[in-house]
C-alpha cells in the first residue's frame, strides 16, 4: 500500500497560492518550501511537470504547476490522477 501524500488535504490552499502567486517559476527547493515535502518527493512533483532548465536549475512554469494542481483539485481520487 502507497504511503499517503501529505500535502493532498491542502490542495485547494496549495492551488490558490500557486495561482494567486506573482512568480512565474518554481525551483525544486521552492516546491520542498511550498508543499512542506522532501527534496525526493520535490524531485518526484517536478518530474509530473514540464520542466526547463536554467544553468543547473531546473524550473517549472507556475503556469503548468496552477494546472495540476486544479487538475488534482477537481479529480475524485487525487492519487490516482497523481499517478497517471
């Protein structure tokens, strides 16, 4: 049995700050600050999204992040949609 994601329970929160957010990229550390996860289930969310990088940085588009988080929002079992 899959461990439970932490952050699920504050998704509606999660996608408002994404969406109301001034920046328009995310770091993997930014994520570890945001969802309050580990620098491997960062590395695992930035996987999910497309990613550009920047020197040695990796980012996301606050764009992309704001989607799937409303995806997961909507979705009747976030997991499942998490891990399609």
């Amino acid at each position: 049995m899959a461990r439970p994601v932490s952050w699920f329970p504050r998704l509606p929160a999660l996608a408002r700050s994404v969406s109301e957010s001034a920046r328009s990229h995310y770091t993997c550390s930014d994520l570890e600050r945001l969802f309050e996860i580990q620098p491997r289930s960062a590395q695992m969310l930035m996987n999910l999204l497309p990613a550009v990088r920047i020197g040695k940085s990796l980012l996301v588009e606050r764009e992309a992040l704001a989607a799937l988080l409303d995806r997961l929002a909507a979705a009747e079992d976030p997991a499942r949609e998490l891990a399609a």
